[in-house]
C-alpha cells in the first residue's frame, strides 16, 4: 500500500489542476506562473519536498511538478542552502525512495526517470562532501526489492548522464569536479557498484527480465572508465554470455558485450579478450547466422562482431608498427578467422545487419591494401624490426594477397555487389524515407567498392566485367535491378579505377581494354530501350562518365544521340528521366561536339520543340523545366558555335534559336504593362525572365578562339539587348526584371565586348531610377566590370554617371530604419561595401580624372566617406577596401604634381585615419597597410604625434622605426603600439 499523508500542505489547488495536459488553457497559464512562483521561492522547495516525501499527492503530473521544482533548486540554488536544508532534502529523496518499496506499483517511467535526475543531481553536488555513502545508503534501503532497484539503475544512468556523458557540453569547474567524482568511485565504490550489478543480473532475469536489461545498460555504460578486470573475467562474461541465449535479454546483452569490446585496453590483452568471446559465442552456434530470423537482434550482433573485428584490426595496427612480429601475426591469423562471419552478415538480406559491419569490412580491406604478407617476410630477414617496419608503412606498393585473401576480397566484392541492388519495393516515383536509407546505404556500399579498387584492381575490374557482360547479354529478360546494378557497376568503377581528366582509355592496356570492351557491349546492346527509370539514368550517367570511349570510337556516337533525342532519353515518360538527362545531353555535346559537325541542323531540328518559350496561359505542361531548357540552350549554343559551318551560316542558325525569344518577349512585355492582377504581373515576369536566362545561356558557347564577331553572330545579340533593354523601364515587377537584363548585359560585357557600349548609358539611367538598396548593390558590380574591362573608353560615360550613381547611394544609406531591423542594416552594409568597392575600382584603373572631374565639393564629399568608412564603421572588410582606395589616390595624387590641395588633405584627415582606425576594437591589427615619405615623418614628429600627447621620447621612437625598411619588425613594432595604445 502507498505511504499515507500524514499532514495538509498548502498548495495552490487551484493552478495544480492545469498541470493536467487535457486542462483548460487558463489553468494551464496558472500552472506555469505557479511553477515560476516556486522556482523564485527561498522555501516553497521545502513543501514540494515534504509533498514527496509524504505522498501527499496521488495525481502524476502534481508529482512530477513538485520533482521539477526540486530539481531545480538543486541545479541552480544548492550553494546558498545551509547543512539542516541540504539533509531535509536527502531525507526526503529517501523517504521517497522508502514509499515506493511500500507500494505494489511503481510510478510511471516518467516520474521514476525524472526522480532519477533528482537523485543524480544531488549525488553530482554532495557526494565529495556531505554523501560520500551515497552509494551504500540507497543499496543498504533497496536491498533486492525490485521498485528500488529500478530507482537504483536508473539512477546510475542519470549519473552517467551528468558525470560521464561526452555529448553533454561541460564547463572546465565541472569537468574538474566530474573527474574527482570519477576517481573516487574508482577508489571507493566502483567494486560494490559491480558486485550490485552481477547480483541483478543473476537474480531477476527470469522473474523481472526489464531489470535486467536496464542493468546491462548500466554495464555498458560503466565500462568506458572503471577498471575492465572487474567485468571482463571469467564470472561475469559468462554471465552475459549465458544471457545472450535468453530471448528477452539477447539484444541487451549483446550492447553490453559490445561496450566490453570497445573498451581501450593493450592490444595483446584485447585481441585475447576478442578471440576468447569468439570461441564461446561460435561453440554456442551464433555464428550461424543464416539460421537466426530475429533481425533485430541480428542488428545488434552484427554490431558487436563489427566492434570485435574493429578491436583485431587496431590490435594489429599497434603491434605491426610496434615491431611485435609474432603477435602481430596471431592477431592477424584471428582476424582472418572472422572473415567468413563478416561476409555472412554483409550479405544479410536485412540491410540494418549489413550495414552495421561495413566498418569492419572497410578496414579488413585497409590491412590487406598494406600487405597482408609483411610479417612472414619480416620474419625470414632476421626481424631487422625498425627499419622493415618503417619501410613497410612507407611503401604504396599494391599488396601481395595470399589464396584465402583472394578468395575473401573476391567474396566481398560479389556481397558488395549484391547489396547494391534496389529491391522491387522501392519507390521511384515517390521516394521517402526507406529509401533516402537505402541510398544512404548505397554510398557506404560505394566505400567499400572503392577500398577493393585499392587492394586488388585486377580483382575488381574482371568481377565487374563477368557480371556486366552476362546482365547485358540476356537484359531483355532480366529485372530492373539486375540491369540497373550491372551498369551502376560499370558507372563506379570511374571513381573506383580513376583516371586523370576522365582517360579511362588510354595507358594501362589491360584496363581500357576492358573498360572500352564493356562500354562498346552497353551502347550497342539495346539496352538504352529498358524503360525503368533507374535503367535510363543510369545508362545516360555511364555514356557521359566515358565520354572519352567516343573519341576512341566515335562511329558510336550516332547511335547513342539518338538515344539522347527520342523517347529513351529527353522524351522519356519520366520528369525525372527528361530532366537529368538534359544536363548531361549538354556535358555530352560540350565534349564530343568535333565528332558530331555532319549531325548539327538535324540535332537542332529535332530539339526545336524542347527550345520554345512556354508562354504562360498555354495550359500545358512543357516536357522540360525552365532549368532544364537552360542546358538545353546551353547544347544549341555549343552546337551552332562549334560546327564548321560558315559565319554566315553560324548567324542564321544562331538567329533563328533566338529570334523566337525576341519575339516572344516582346509580346509578354507589352501584356505585362497593361496586366493589372498581381500574381498574373508575377507568372509574366518569371516568363521574360526565363527568355533573357535562355539567350544569356547560348552565350556560354562562345570563348577566346570562337568570339561572338568571328561566329557573325554580334547583330543577333544586338537585337537581343534592343528588345530586353525597354524592360528595365517597366513599372511593374522591377526587381525580377532588372535581375534579369543585368545578367544578360553582364555576359554581353565579356562576348560583344566594344559593341555594347553604345547601350550601357540608357541601361544605366533607367536601372539608376527608383532604386532599392538590393538593386543597387546588384548594378555597381556591372559598373566595376565595365570600368575594369573598358578603362579609358568608357571614362566620358563614367564622369557622367559618377555623381548620379554615388548620390543614388548616399540616398539610399541614408533612409531611416528600425534599430533592430537586421535585414536592412545587412542590405546596407553590403550597399556601402560595393560603393567602396566601385571606388576602388576606378582608382586601381588609373582613371583619377572619373573622380577629379566632379568639383571639388563632391571630390571631399566622396573622399570623407571613404576616411568615414576607413575609421567609423565596424566593418573589416570595408575598411580594408578603404584603406586601398587612400594609399592609391596618395599615389596618383600625393605628389607635387597632384590634386591641388590633396596633400593637405592627407596630413589632416589620412594620417590621423592611420591612427585613429588601429583604436577601434573591431580593427584587424595583423591587417594593417602603411604609406610613408619623408615629409610624412617629419609632419608625424612636429605637428601630429605633439597634438595627441605623444612624448617627444615615443614620437622619435615611432618614428625611427617607421624609417627602417624591415618590414617584419615594422609590423610587430606598430601592432604593439596600437595595443598598448587601446589599453
């Protein structure tokens, strides 16, 4: 029966009823007022304590209310409670305690679980001082009533929590104190502890199974820190080995194994550990897996053997760099042993069990890739063990394998294999999370086809090979996966075998032998026609990956692109087909493009329909996305580019791709300026803007030898820039349209190059109308292109735009907004860093008249944002920018021949700059950039460092070294000045 209450405790009835999750939302409001109340009371603790220790309460959430307030009271106010508050708190945690080995139920998980963050907190702050019996005192009340020896385990847990847990951010106080805590447990109790955990274990695991997995947990848990002599012995493994047969207990038995494994400890001690639970666990028949249908527990156990073969292999790797030939031979000799064991659980049908030994697999494969054969070797030399060790982990040679290493490499290889097909429930059409697993689980599959590469490439190539050549000869009736797997597996050996740039076809003969053998079998089989989706993706991959087989044998080119072109690949019944296959039909061309000039006005014929402009009331859907025309542009640029057809003919060709667009967006234009519902104005929009991306995309075919004007094709993308250029007077949708016809003048810049001046000053009034801080940030790199590519030719246009432009900024900066709006304080400063970015262009392009042309007033107007820029603004990078921009104009202007009035300017605005920006915190002292003259110093010493106090002593100083053309100890000397300056 429960503890009786034994006296009324005021609470607030009232506000306990909205602990209840089903409360009304007013009592609910009350609770957590309520709850905060108790939090900030000196003493309220003390009442949910008596609360608790007296089962006052039957109600849960009232229970675990009164947990919570304790809770924290311990976390947050234990140093100020005095000794009687701290004993009326362990007293009433164990009377607590006393109550629930009186009852005949126990509370709900939640409540023990948040009683056991109780006990662990007040363990954390008590335990070195006034509890050190803390252990004994619980053990010595819970006896084997199995209600406390649940409080008990989880308890340990929550301290494990607290104390051990590496995931939980400590800080350095209680990563001290936590270590203490550790030691004196280790000292202490940790025996006690262990001997509790063997008496659970061999006491309830008939009659209270639950508890004995909760104590298995505890061992896990445990054995990273205590001493694994008190658990790994003959006593308690056989205990949990024994317990490995019980089905209730199996799968926490095998995570409490694992944890023993996994225990760091010397490599000769733990591959006898390892071998010694092998032995029983394959006497007791767990190694024959094929017979086991728990998969769960499968998972667990292949977990446990991944961490058993983890520890041999590190075992190994210490003793083999160590020297220790002979028990670095055994261990190797147990690890081999495990190998059959491995493949079992690698080519489960389960990929959870498969996927949990990939690590022990992948570094099997690493100790055969250094060379299996080093010891036996080693030994016939005399053991000369330093410099035969040495030589060893220098060399990259590929590994001498003997007959059972083969035979085991060439079984992974075909589980690999295997694993790495699709099973007939996956979703194609709608992938979610069993199969984002699966693909996950691929690319781990991947890793280890890629570590066989590195031990036996002969191996790998010759097993791809067999298994590609029979899938293709008999696809016709084959599934889906096995055909889709065999070319996946071609697709990998790219990355598995890699080449450099891709030749997979030329140097060593035997490989691109057979590569090439296997490719001419996949584009001449047919099997390009295999309608599944996976099968089609995977094939136009593999083409694009081996490009370079075309060149060896183009005569295969014709086929394969009309696989690109009908219903196997951009006319495929799959978006997702149509969509993948239109990037890699433009990575196909951009390649092979020399090979296919005989082909050319009939490829662009048949993807005529695929280049239209889908207008937006056409109701249908387009077979390709706008993303996915852009490479299709993209293809027909290259092609008409590339051909070698005349110029002539290059612009009619090249004409007639674009004059559909021209036209297209000037009717859409014209719609847009008379449309008056918004989201119509939006889909228009998108639409001009797709047709400006598609033109601006035919413009990446060209390059240095293939020129816009060599290719005749200058007029087309006049025209094209006459028709986009009125849209950036449009008042509706601005912002997509501006973004749009800025790129394609950006492009434009770079392949007309002289021949799109005459449009840069329209284009730069009307997108200098209205402006957003957005759009101007997005117009002063167009700006810097020009002025940067153009210099001199365009510095009359400059002259004119300067001011407007600069003034369009001062305008827009200066616009108020809210204090903590971080948006527009963003918008802003990335607004100011390209305004000074565009000033720094100009003054790095030789170009000073652009500025020296605008008047003096604006000349100091410009000059003091920069020396504002350099000083007061919290921004690095800014004020990099602006110090470049002063120590280019001291060099175009400094001297006598310079700006009128300049110098003047420099001894009173740039030299206290130089001073005044080191002072500020956010100023990055290793960044620091200096100019200096003789007259500078002789100002520095006689008029400036005098106006700021500086000693006479320390000015000569500064002075002397500034002189010294030491850079290194210049910077050192003037970091050190600025420092102590800011103290």
């Amino acid at each position: 029966m429960a503890c009786q209450s034994i006296s009324i405790i005021n609470m607030d009835e009232q506000a306990l009823l909205g602990l209840n999750p089903n409360a009304d939302a007013c009592y609910r409001q009350r609770a957590i007022a309520y709850f905060e109340q108790l939090k900030e009371s000196h003493d309220a603790w003390a009442v949910c304590a008596e609360v608790l220790a007296k089962s006052v309460y039957s109600d849960d959430h009232v229970k675990f209310f009164c947990f919570q307030v304790l809770e924290h009271q311990i976390k947050y106010r234990h140093g100020s409670l005095s000794a009687a508050q701290q004993q009326l708190i362990r007293e009433a945690l164990m009377k607590w305690l006393h109550c629930q080995l009186m009852n005949t139920q126990p509370e709900k998980p939640f409540i023990r679980n948040k009683a056991a963050q109780v006990f662990a907190l007040t363990f954390v702050m008590e335990y070195l001082t006034h509890w050190p019996k803390f252990f004994f005192d619980i053990l010595s009340l819970v006896g084997h009533n199995p209600h406390g020896v649940d409080i008990y385990l989880r308890t340990l847990m929550a301290i494990d929590a607290e104390v051990v847990d590496r995931d939980i951010l400590h800080t350095a106080e209680e990563v001290r104190r936590n270590t203490l805590i550790k030691d004196n447990m280790r000292e202490h109790v940790i025996p006690s502890l262990v001997e509790s955990w063997y008496q659970i274990l061999g006491s309830y695991q008939q009659s209270h199974p639950e508890i004995t997995c909760q104590c298995l947990e505890v061992v896990g848990a445990y054995v990273s820190w205590i001493d694994l002599n008190l658990i790994a012995n003959d006593r308690f493994v056989n205990l949990l080995l024994s317990q490995m047969c019980v089905e209730d207990l199996r799968e926490e038995a095998c995570d409490c194994l694992f944890e023993i494994v996994n225990k760091g400890m010397d490599p000769t001690g733990k591959t006898k550990l390892v071998e010694s639970l092998c032995q029983v666990l394959q006497s007791a028949g767990f190694f024959n897996v094929e017979q086991e249908e728990d998969v769960d527990f499968l998972a667990k156990f292949s977990r446990l053997v991944n961490g058993m073969g983890q520890s041999l292999v590190l075992s190994w790797t210490k003793l083999a760099k160590s020297g220790d030939v002979k028990v670095a031979a055994e261990t190797l000799l147990a690890l081999e042993g495990k190998v059959p064991l491995l493949i079992k659980l690698l080519v489960h049908e389960d990929d959870d069990i498969s996927a949990n030994i990939v690590g022990f697999c992948y570094d099997y494969l690493h100790v055969l890739k250094q060379g299996s054969e080093w010891p036996s070797v080693m030994l016939q030399v005399g053991r000369r063990e330093q410099e035969a060790v040495e030589e060893f982990w220098e060399s990259d040679k590929l590994p001498l394998l003997t007959d059972q290493q083969k035979a085991n490499v060439e079984a992974i290889m075909l589980a690999v294999m295997k694993k790495l097909t699709y099973d007939d429930e996956y979703n194609f059409d709608n992938e979610g999370e069993d199969e984002a697993m699966f693909v996950e689980y691929r690319k781990q599959m991947k890793m280890l086809l890629d570590r066989l590469a590195q031990v036996s490439p002969e191996l790998l190539l010759e097993a791809v090979r067999r298994v590609f050549s029979t899938t293709m000869q008999t696809w016709q009736t084959a599934s889906f996966m096995e055909v889709e797997v065999a070319i996946r597996l071609l697709y990998m050996l790219g990355e598995a075998l890699p080449a450099s740039h891709g030749a997979h076809f030329s140097g060593d003969t035997a490989k691109t032998s057979t590569l090439q053998d296997m490719m001419r079998l996949l584009v001449s089989c047919g099997v390009s026609g295999y309608q599944h989706t996976s099968v089609a993706l995977e094939f136009f991959e593999t083409v694009v990956r081996y490009d370079k087989f075309f060149l060896v044998e183009p005569q295969h080119i014709p086929n394969v692109l009309m696989a690109f072109l009908d219903h196997r690949g951009l006319r495929h019944s799959s978006p997702k087909v149509r969509s993948r296959v239109a990037y890699l039909f433009s990575r196909f061309v951009k390649t092979l493009h020399k090979h296919m000039n005989t082909f050319i006005e009939d490829m662009l014929t048949r993807i005529q329909d695929l280049l239209e402009l889908v207008p937006p009331e056409n109701g249908v859907p387009p077979l390709l996305t706008s993303d996915d025309q852009l490479f299709m542009f993209e293809t027909a640029g290259v092609l008409i580019v590339n051909g070698d057809s005349s110029a002539e003919r290059k612009e009619v060709l090249m004409r007639s791709l674009l004059t559909p667009l021209i036209d297209a967006f000037r009717l859409l234009l014209a719609k847009l300026a008379r449309e008056q519902e918004e989201e119509r104005q939006e889909v228009l929009a998108d639409c001009l803007s797709h047709a400006v991306g598609f033109a601006s995309r035919t413009s990446k075919a060209f390059s240095n030898k293939q020129t816009v004007k060599h290719c005749g094709c200058s007029e087309v993308y006049r025209d094209c820039l006459q028709t986009f250029l009125p849209a950036l007077s449009c008042p509706v949708q601005r912002g997509a349209l501006r973004s749009a016809v800025r790129s394609f003048l950006h492009r434009m810049i770079i392949c007309l190059e002289e021949e799109v001046l005459p449009f840069i000053p329209a284009a730069s009034e009307h997108m200098l109308k209205d402006c957003e801080p957005k759009d101007l940030q997005e117009f002063i790199p167009l700006i810097s292109q020009i002025t940067a590519k153009f210099k001199g030719q365009v510095s009359p246009f400059l002259q004119q735009v300067f001011m407007p432009l600069v003034l369009a900024i001062f305008e827009v900066l200066g616009r108020p907004a809210e204090e903590n709006d971080q948006a527009a304080a963003l918008e802003k400063q990335m607004l100011r860093r390209s305004y000074f970015t565009f000033i720094q262009t100009i003054a790095s392009s030789g170009m000073n008249e652009v500025m020296a042309s605008q008047g003096v007033e604006n000349i100091e107007r410009v000059l003091f944002t920069i020396i504002q820029g350099a000083v007061d603004f919290p921004d690095p990078i800014a004020q990099k920018t602006c110090f470049i921009i002063l120590s280019k104009l001291v060099e175009l202007w400094g001297a006598k021949d310079g700006m009128v009035g300049f110098p003047d300017f420099i001894y009173k605005h740039i030299v206290p700059a130089c001073f005044l920006a080191p002072l500020k915190p956010t100023f990055d002292l290793t960044d620091a950039q200096t100019v200096l003259g003789p007259e500078f110093i002789q100002y520095l010493q006689t008029e400036y460092l005098p106006s700021l106090q500086v000693s006479a002593e320390i000015s000569q100083e500064l002075c002397q070294v500034l002189q010294q053309p030491d850079v290194k100890v210049l910077k050192n000397y003037i970091k050190a000045f600025f420092q102590r300056a800011k103290l």
